[in-house]
C-alpha cells in the first residue's frame, strides 16, 4: 500500500506528535534543537511537507519526556 504525506493516518501521526511536543512545553526551535535539525525542518514535518522516520519518531518522544511506544499505542488506538 502506498501512502502519501497526506494520508489519514499520517495526518494523525503529525498531530499527535505536536500535541506531544506542546505538552511537554516544547517550542519548534527547541525540538530543533533537541533533534540537531533547523527549526524549518520540524514545521514542515508538522505541516506533512517531510516523511517521519522510526529513528525520528522515537527522537522526538525522547525529547518530550515520552516513551516512543506508549505514544504509538495513542495513535493506533485512535486508529480503531
């Protein structure tokens, strides 16, 4: 199955990591930091202009404060 940056559950993997990031009281320019990446790179991965990786993902929840796999049991429980 091919799924494109605008696919549904994409959508929604975006979204939870935001609302993660901004509960854990993290501006853009801060997970950039958190991630060695540009502060441009995590508004257009929240905007569904890059692809997120699984080394990314679980970077991102390490930056939050969050365990990777407890945050993808939110998202596939929102998916059922």
């Amino acid at each position: 199955m091919s799924v494109s940056l605008y696919h549904a559950e994409y959508e929604a993997l975006r979204n939870l990591m935001r609302s993660v990031r901004v509960k854990a009281g993290l501006t853009q320019v801060q997970m950039a930091e958190a991630l060695g990446v540009g502060q441009s790179y995590v508004s257009k991965l929240e905007r569904g202009e890059n692809f997120v990786d699984v080394l990314l993902f679980a970077r991102w929840c390490s930056a939050c404060g969050v365990k990777p796999g407890k945050t993808l049991d939110k998202l596939i429980g929102t998916q059922n």
